[in-house]
C-alpha cells in the first residue's frame, strides 16, 4: 500500500462510510419512537458518518501526508478484521450458551480481553516503531557531528585552534553538555586541558588529570592515554575510580562521558571528553564514530606538526641561503681582490726573473684562485632548482667537455641523449667537474700527464655519456674508485690528488640533489669510475627528436 494516494484512500474510507451509514440509517428508521433501541442504534450512523467525513479531509490532503496513507488504511483493514472476529466469537458464543446478554460483565471482560491484547500490539508495533525514529535520529545526529568536526579539521591550520572549533562544535550537538580536549606530552604524567565548550572556565582549569598509579590517573582520562582506547562511563557516580572528580561533575549536573584517546600512529596527542546530562548516552555505534573521529584529530595534529617543522625547516634553509650569500660575497670579493693584486704584483717579478720560488708561489695562488672558484659554486649550488627548462642533452655535453677537455682524453656518446628537463647552467657544471675528475685522475697515477702528451698521441683516456631508463651515467676507463672509497668521495674535502681542490665531487652530488636526482658511484665496464643519476621524471626521458 505505499503507492496508495490521498485521494484514492479518501474516496474509499468516504465510500465505505455511506454504505455504512446507508445500513445502519435503514436501522434506525426501522425503530419507531425513541426507545433505548433506537437511542443504541444511532450511534453506528454517527460513527460511520465520522468515517465519511475522515475520508473526505483526507482525499483533500488536509489530515496526513501521503507517505503514511498506506499504514493508515493497514491499521483500518486490521481494525474491521479484529473487531469483525471479535464480533462474531461474541455472537457464537451467545448461541451456545456459553455468554448470556443477561450477563452484560461477562461480555464487557471478554472485549476487554481482546482489546487489552490489540492495544498491547498496538502499542509495541509503535514504541518499536519510535525507536526506530530516534536510532535514526540520533544516527543522523552523530553524523551530522562527524561530518561538521572533520570538516573544521580539513579547514584548520594551527592546533589550538582546531582543538578550540572540536569542541564548539561537539558542544553544540545533543545531548552533549560539554567537551573539553587534553594535552599529553610524553614523559609528563599530567594532562593539561587546553580547549573546552559547554561550562565555564573554571571547573575546566581546576581539572587534574594524570597519567600514573594515583586517584587522578586511574580515572577515565588516565585509562584513555594509558590503553589508547575509548574510555565510556554510563553512570559516573556509580564508577568508583572516577570518585577524585565528583564534586564537579556533581555541581554541572554529568550523569555520563566518555574519553577517547587522540592518536596517530605511535604518539598520543592526548584526549577529547564528552559530557552528558543522563545516564547510559553513549551507545556502540557512538562510540565507534567517537573512536573514529579521535583518529581523525589525531591525523590532522600529525598534518598540522609536519607542516610546522617544514615550515621552520623552510625558515633555517632560507637563514642558510642568507649566509651562504653573505659569504659568496665575502670570498667573491674579499678574497680575489687581494688575490688578483698578489697576481699582478707575481706576474710583473716573473718578468725580470722566472725561478722556482716564484713558480711555487704561482702554483699556490692558482690554488688559491681554484678553491675560491669552487666554495662559490657550493655557495650557490646548495640552492633547490625552481625552474627547469627542457635542454637537448648532447649541446650541454659537448659544451662541458669543451671547457674541461684535453688532448690526453676524448669523449664519446653513446646514443641519442635526449632531452632533460634542468637548469642548463647547473647542469653543464656538474658535467664539467665529472669529466675534470675523469681527467685528473685518468692522467695520473702512473700516466702521462695532459701537457705531456704530444697533440697527435692517442688519447689515454676516455670518458662516455649516455641515458638509461631512469637518468643518465657518466663513465670512464680509467683507474677507478676504490669500492671502500664510493661512499667517501661526495664528502667535502675528499681528494686523492695533490692538485685536487676536494670540492668538485661534492658539488656534484649538491646539483644533482637540487634537482631531485640520486647519484651513485660504481665501476665502469672498462675498470673505471662510473657516476649514475636516476630520479629523472619519465618525460625527461624522452627523445630530442620527439
């Protein structure tokens, strides 16, 4: 009967009450006088005209809404059917004997009976029916909460303020009294309220909770931090562990709270409690969407935590950036100006006499110009790249290897390079000291140096680029690294040469981190060193022709 209309159930409960009303008319005109019969018989007329005019309002939409027409025409079914048997046992039973009309008490306790039972049916279909109602309800209720609390958690950026919108908004929904959240700290015993709605502030700043083997912390809150699990009282004066805290929640009027603990991972952040003004608030599935929403808290305070650290990690970055410009300029000025004058001063004495003493300090001041040169780049190179551009990889290539190169080493590509997304610049040094480093030291240890090998000798060392699936390598044939050496040669200061500045594999390992690559040290299929950096995004991969 749910698709039964207003109209339709009108028009039948109206016709059936002229057809009764016709019945039960005809009786009463069959009566003569106004004898105790007639008297008895017009009250049927009038109920069944109530019926007509029932019918009526509700075809015209004036006494229910159409959703419960089909339940109001069961109940009439099931009232005619009831009544109707209860009729007919009074009249069989009449027949035989066994109810005498002159017994009017025996018949009203057999109605009685009946009615006591319908009644009672009646009455359970619709106290069920309302419990129905409010679990509804109070599941709407519980998640309209939800839905509002984690709403501020998505909104909030700071913690205390987020903690603050938690409890306004759990504070507004009932049956609620108040909610306030604790802090804990581990290590400390005590948990410290520091949000609250619902009561004044202070019965909120003169709780004491703790987290230890005293009164204070075998209460609810205590339990709550200790076993990470949602803490329910139903009857707080019936609860002796929560005895230290009586009083209050005796002078605000708490029958029931519950404690659920806010944790993310393995720290616990603290708790959030809940008040209520009657016993028994709490049911399992409000305290499972309870539980959920102090997960949800405790995710949100994690958040809110690492945003803070990368914010400060930002801010001492930024602070270094500063004092690594500061001393960019310190050495790009102060220094080389007083080195470009002993340069000067050195040249002009070469000229009017050239003997070894001057040639050490010649070779000591290159030093000097090459340490400088290189405590710039790490200055600048510390620095995250923010803007790449797509660079074809061979024109960076061979412009590296046309500053580094040399007579005594030749470089060779190995396939198309590609394209890779960079800063071209930081890019072409980072080649610049790997073939440096290629060449220094293929040219050493027991090798010719590069100015002594004539022009048209073959080259002593080669040096090979090309691209794999996730980066690029740079490779030699030279004398190679060590394996007890390949974790030591980033590090600043790390040379195995005289001539050797110490900085120029450490600036590498700095650019290739600016731009998010990893690089690692091996040995080349030809007993060299081999440099390989992946962490290249898949369309840096792609082909310069592409």
């Amino acid at each position: 009967m749910r698709d039964v209309s207003n109209q339709l159930a009108g028009r039948l409960l109206a016709a059936a009450g002229l057809v009764l009303s016709l019945f039960h008319l005809t009786n009463v005109v069959g009566l003569r006088g106004t004898s105790a019969r007639a008297l008895v018989a017009v009250t049927p007329l009038l109920l069944s005209l109530g019926l007509v005019a029932v019918g009526v309002l509700l075809a015209r939409g004036r006494l229910l809404s159409a959703r419960f027409v089909g339940r109001i025409l069961a109940w009439t079914c099931a009232g005619v059917l009831a009544l109707s048997a209860l009729g007919a046992w009074l009249f069989a039973a009449t027949v035989v004997g066994e109810v005498s009309l002159l017994n009017p008490l025996a018949a009203m306790v057999n109605v009685a009976t009946v009615g006591a039972l319908v009644g009672l049916l009646v009455g359970v279909y619709d106290v069920r029916g309302l419990e129905r109602q409010r679990s509804i309800e109070q599941l709407n209720r519980i998640n309209d909460t939800l839905r509002i609390a984690t709403r501020e958690l998505v909104d909030k950026t700071e913690r205390a303020e987020l903690e603050q919108a938690v409890c306004d908004r759990l504070s507004e929904s009932a049956p609620y009294e108040a909610v306030w959240i604790g802090r804990y700290d581990e290590g400390d015993v005590h948990v410290r309220p520091v949000a609250w709605s619902g009561f004044d502030d202070e019965y909120f700043e003169s709780l004491e909770v703790t987290v230890d083997d005293t009164p204070t912390g075998t209460g609810a809150g205590g339990r709550a931090i200790k076993t990470r699990e949602l803490q329910c009282v139903p009857n707080v004066f019936e609860d002796p562990t929560m005895e230290p805290w009586w009083h209050l929640l005796e002078m605000h009027g708490v029958e029931s709270l519950a404690v659920v603990p806010i944790d993310h991972g393995d720290t616990v952040y603290g708790f959030f409690s809940i008040y209520a003004d009657r016993q028994n608030v709490f049911d399992a599935h409000e305290r499972e969407v309870l539980a959920e929403l102090g997960e949800t808290i405790g995710h949100a305070i994690a958040s809110i935590d690492t945003r803070e650290r990368l914010a400060e990690r930002e801010r001492e970055l930024a602070r270094q950036n500063e004092r690594l410009d500061a001393f960019a300029g310190v050495v790009s000025h102060d220094l080389r100006n007083p080195l470009n004058v002993a340069t000067g001063n050195l040249e002009l004495a070469r000229e009017e006499r050239d003997d070894e003493s001057l040639r050490r300090t010649a070779d000591a001041l290159a030093r000097m110009d090459a340490l400088i040169g290189d405590l710039l780049t790490l200055a600048r190179q510390g620095k995250l790249v923010d803007d790449c551009a797509r660079v074809p990889f061979r024109p960076v290539v061979e412009a590296a290897w046309s500053t580094v190169g040399s007579s005594a080493a030749t470089l060779r590509i190995d396939g198309d390079l590609g394209v890779i997304s960079c800063d071209r610049d930081r890019l072409q040094q980072l080649l610049e000291n790997l073939f440096r480093n290629s060449v220094e030291h293929g040219t050493t240890n027991g090798r010719p140096a590069a100015d002594e090998v004539a022009e048209n000798a073959d080259p002593k060392v080669t040096v090979t680029v090309r691209r794999t699936d996730e980066g690029f390598v740079v490779e030699d044939d030279g004398p190679g690294i060590p394996a007890d050496s390949r974790q030591s040669v980033f590090e600043m200061g790390y040379t195995t040469s005289d001539a050797g500045t110490g900085f120029g594999l450490n600036i590498v390992r700095s650019i290739a981190e600016a731009h998010g690559w990893d690089v690692s040290v091996g040995e080349s299929p030809a007993g060299g060193a081999r440099f390989e950096f992946t962490g290249l995004e898949s369309t840096e991969l792609e082909s310069a022709s592409s």
